[in-house]
C-alpha cells in the first residue's frame, strides 16, 4: 500500500515538473522566437547586435533568476553571452539533443551544476527559421526554491516525505535547497518504488521518475514509520468502523426481522386462532407497506369469516330448533297414531265377539220367529246392520293386521274370472237394483289369496254403487295381457277431484267431510294393500261430477308375493 502510494505520489509530482519545465520552455520561446535573434542569426550583422542585446538585457532584468542568456550559432560558438562574466558555465548541446524519426530535437532543461555554492541549470531553446535550425538560446538559471513553493510540496507529501532531484547520470542530487548526497540505493530499483534506509538512517520507501523535457530525475521518499503509524491508525479505524458497521448490521437485521417476522408471527398466530375455531382473532400491524395490506385484508378476511360464523351459527340454531320441533311433532304424530292402532286393535276385538254373540242369537230368532210376525220385518233389518257393523269391524281388525304386520294370506292357485264373478254376483245380492256390468275376462290360474282379492273387487263395485247415488250403472272390465290380470271398475258417480287423488289410499282418508256417505275411510287402504302384498298396484282416474274408474293390475306369472 505505501510503494503504490509513493509511486503515485511520485506520478504526480513528476507531472507537475514536467509543467515546470515546460513553463522555462515556454518563457525562452519567447526570446528564442523574436525576429531581431533569427534576423542577427541570418545576417550576423553587427547592427542587429545590439537590437538583440537590448532584447536580452530586458530578458534579464525581468527574469532575476537568469544568470547567463547566450546566443550560439548552429556551429555551438557563442555569439552574445549575457550576465554574470564569473560563471563559467557550458552546456554539453549534444547530449540534449535526441533523434526521432529523423528529426533531431532537444531537451529544453539541462543537467544540475552546482557552481561555488549555488545550483545552476540551463535552458536550451533552438532557433528556427523556417523550419531550420539555425541557433540555439541558452539561459542558465539559478535555482532557487522558495520557502513557500517548499511548503507546499511538503504539504502535498503529508509532512513525511522527502524530494530529490539529481541529474539523469546520476552525478549529482539536490534536495532543492542545496546539493545531498547520493540516495544509497540502486536507482534501477527505483523505477517504481522500493523500501531502503533513507538519508537519516530511518526506513522509506521512493520512487524515481525522469522528468520528461529535462535531463533531471525525481526521487520521492516517505517514511515506512508514517506508512505503517498510518495503516495502524487506518486499521484502527479500519477496526473500529468494521465494528460499529457489524452492530448497526445486526441492530438492522434485528429490527428488519422484528419488523418482518414479527407481524408474521402475529399473522400465522391469529391464523391459526381462527383455524382452532376462535373467530375474534385479528391483526395490529399498522403500517403503510405490503405487510400492512397483508394485515389489513387479513383483518377484513377474519371479520368476514366471523360475521359468516355468526350467521351460521344462527342459522343453525334456527334450523336445530325447526327440527327438534318437527321431530318432537313427528314422535307425537306417532305417539298418537300407535295409540290410535292400538284403540283400533282393542277396540275391534273388543267388538268382534259381542257382535258374533248377537248375530248368532238373530239368526236363531229370525229362524223361530213366525214370518207373520208383526216385527219380523225389523228383525231383517236389524240383522243387514249387524252385517254391515261386522264388516265395519272386520275392516279395523284388517287395518290392525296390516299395521303391525300380522295380516295373513291364504295363498292358493284359483280360477281368477271364477272370483270375480262371485265378487259381481254378490254384491248385485245386495244391490238388485244396480245394473253391474261385466265386459272382458280373465280367465287365468290365479297364485294368491282368494278371499282377499274377492274382498279387493267387492270393496271397489261397493264403492262405485255408494258414490254414484245418481246413476245405477257399473262397468267392470277385465282382461289378461302380457301376464297381467286387469280389471277396471267403472261408475257414473260424483267423481273425484285431482287433489285428493295423491291420499285416497291413505288409512282414514275420506273425501266426504260432511259424511253424508257412510264409511271410515278404510276400504282403499286395504284394498291397495292386498294388491300391493300380491306383486300388483292400483290407480284411478275420475273427473268431478262424471264418475271415477279404479284399475288394478295382477302379475300372473312372478311370484306375487314377498
Ligand atoms: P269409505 O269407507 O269412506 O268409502 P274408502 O277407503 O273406500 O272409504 O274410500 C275413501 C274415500 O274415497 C271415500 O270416502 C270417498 O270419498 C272416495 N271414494 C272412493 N271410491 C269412490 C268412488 N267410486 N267415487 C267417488 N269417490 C270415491
């Protein structure tokens, strides 16, 4: 680090005498350029003398430092020389001149001489006519730093360097004041800089530079001590700056990863609050980056999640409620129905063996009483109501039997148009004045329960008879197709209308609110039943005022039932 900035150093101050020399050059080529030097150099002529004596004494009385202006020819022989008689001081011409490609030209400053005490050198300014050269101005000066030009130099070396000039042979060195001693050190280590012990014993490290246009060197020595009281102090702060620079870099990791981490963490804690089902978690960043929109819509979000947790909470308790109050209605519904099967279940047993009683007793009665008998004719009614109370009661021990699964089914193969002719006949018993009509057959082997499919077509002709207090026909259509049974039972009656449609085989269900038909709304029930339990189905259709036809259908061949 010290060589490099020794070397610099000496860059720079090498550049800075070269501007020097350049200025000596400058101030010659003044005087050198005048028309009255190359007029007297041309012609000789004596007048032209003394033109150019005047002009040299002028020279001189400005310029103090100029000892010696002497005008040569080209053949080196002085023609004017100007100053101080006692210096006899010469210049050796040729050694500053130099060839570049063919053109020979000069160094403008010569070496040091050091002459009774005091150090002289000269400069050299050829005169050209024409491109020639046809003489040469040589100007010796004195050199003779100032305090203050010393100063400054001192100053541009930070106070501990030394500066030397010597001449380019090495012959002599100056350190500006007066002649020193030649540095002990091989001057061809000193093309860039090098370390050795300097004129006062202490170690430096120098740097020697020609200065260009001149047969000078420069050598620049700075003390080693310095360099490294500098790079110790340097390192020092060097240290100490390292040192602050590590604790303001972690105090600043510190507060970046607070002021990143930290609202992180207060995010992933409120998110995972939120997640455990604590919907009142939020955040508090306050602040106007990412972090801080991050935050707020976390904020908007997790309010938004605790408004929708309110509302379903709300809607669920609404709809907890309803249920329980449907479920509470549905268990009392069928609280009130297995009461009512089970009044049914009692109440048609209960029934059924007094009403066998007293049936029992009028038949004995009507077979002893004497048909002239003036209340014969009552007891026959008496006994059509007991029939039909038996049937009544027959139709609750049914709904009982189906209720609790224990309605049972005599199953046999049997003349299916055989049953139906039974049902028709029978009932027209009861009905003589009905005209009941048979269009179609089914002549088929029939699988099932006899009794329950009589029972099925009686209660449907029955029906088509009671609800049609109008009309007096009954078409009953049967048929086999496809291995179905069909039979339709047809009437001409009230009819019925589409919306009851959807209940009428519901147990209990009667259109006929006002009950000016007689019955419990049991008869479809049990009649969709037994079809139902042999594999079949039963539909109907009806129009209000035009009648109503009920279809089952029987499957002939499957097994019909399970
Ligand atoms: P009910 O003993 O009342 O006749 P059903 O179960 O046999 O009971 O019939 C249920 C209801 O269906 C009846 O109350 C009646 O309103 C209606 N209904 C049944 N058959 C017919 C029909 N052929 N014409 C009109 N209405 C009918």
């Amino acid at each position: 680090m010290g060589a490099e900035r020794v070397s610099t150093l000496a860059d720079k101050l090498s550049g800075m005498f070269k501007g020097s020399v350049d200025g000596f050059a400058a101030k010659m080529q003044t005087v050198a350029g005048q028309r009255s030097v190359i007029d007297f150099l041309e012609s000789k002529e004596p007048d032209m003398h003394g033109q150019v004596t005047a002009l040299f004494n002028e020279f001189r009385k400005r310029d103090t430092l100029t000892k010696i202006i002497e005008l040569l020819d080209t053949q080196k022989r002085s023609l004017l020389r100007l100053g101080d008689e006692a210096l006899k001081l010469k210049v050796n011409i040729d050694s500053m001149a130099h060839r570049t490609a063919g053109q020979i030209s000069f160094l403008s400053v010569g070496r040091f001489v050091s002459y009774k005490g005091s150090i002289y050198f000269p400069t050299l300014t050829p005169v050209t006519d024409k491109n020639k050269t046809i003489g040469y101005v040589i100007d010796w000066q004195l050199l003779n730093v100032t305090q203050q030009a010393i100063d400054q130099v001192d100053q541009l070396m930070g106070g501990n360097g030394r500066l030397y000039f010597g001449n380019d042979d090495a012959g002599f060195w100056t350190d500006l004041r007066k002649p020193v001693e030649k540095p002990a050190v091989d001057l061809s280590k000193l093309q860039q800089s090098a370390q050795y012990t300097g004129a006062n014993g202490e170690a430096v490290i120098g740097s020697l530079r020609k200065i260009p246009g001149s047969k000078w060197l420069m050598l620049v020595e700075l003390s080693s001590a310095s360099f490294l009281k500098t790079a110790n102090v340097f390192l020092q702060w060097v240290i100490v700056i390292g040192i602050l620079l590590v604790i303001a870099g972690s105090i600043g990791g510190w507060v970046m990863v607070r002021n990143i981490t930290g609202p992180i963490k207060e995010l992933s804690n409120a998110a995972a609050q939120i997640a455990n089902g604590d919907y009142s978690a939020s955040v508090g960043v306050n602040r106007q980056d990412e972090l801080g929109t991050l935050a707020g819509s976390f904020n908007i979000m997790a309010a938004r999640v605790r408004s929708a947790q309110r509302g379903l909470e709300q809607k669920v308790q609404a709809t907890t409620k309803e249920l329980e109050t449907a479920i509470s209605d549905i268990t009392e519904k069928e609280k009130s129905e297995r009461k009512k099967d089970e009044f049914i279940s009692i109440a048609s047993h209960e029934l059924k063996t007094p009403l066998t009683t007293i049936k029992a007793f009028f038949q004995i009665a009507v077979k002893e009483m004497d048909p002239g008998f003036k209340s014969f004719g009552l007891i026959g009614r008496a006994a059509r109501q007991l029939t039909r109370m038996e049937r009544l009661i027959e139709d609750l021990l049914d709904v009982s039997k189906i209720n609790s699964g224990k309605m049972k089914y005599n199953l046999e193969d049997f003349d299916f148009q055989q049953i139906l002719k039974d049902a028709i006949d029978g009932v027209r018993e009861i009905y003589p004045n009905h005209n009941l009509v048979l269009e179609g057959s089914a002549p088929v082997m029939f699988h099932g329960d006899k009794h329950r499919i009589e029972q099925v077509i009686i209660n449907l002709i029955n029906n088509a008879v009671k609800y049609s207090p109008k009309a007096d026909q009954v078409l009953i259509s049967a048929g086999y197709k496809d291995g179905n049974i069909m039979v339709t039972i047809r009437d001409f009656g009230i009819g019925i209308a589409e919306e009851h449609i959807s209940e009428l085989f519901d147990r209990f269900y009667r259109i006929d609110v006002e009950h000016h038909f007689q019955g419990l709304g049991l008869g479809l029930f049990i009649s969709s039943e037994i079809i139902k339990r042999h594999g079949g189905n039963i539909s109907v259709e009806s129009e209000v005022g035009r009648g109503s036809a009920f279809t089952f259908r029987l499957p002939v061949k499957e097994e019909q039932l399970n």
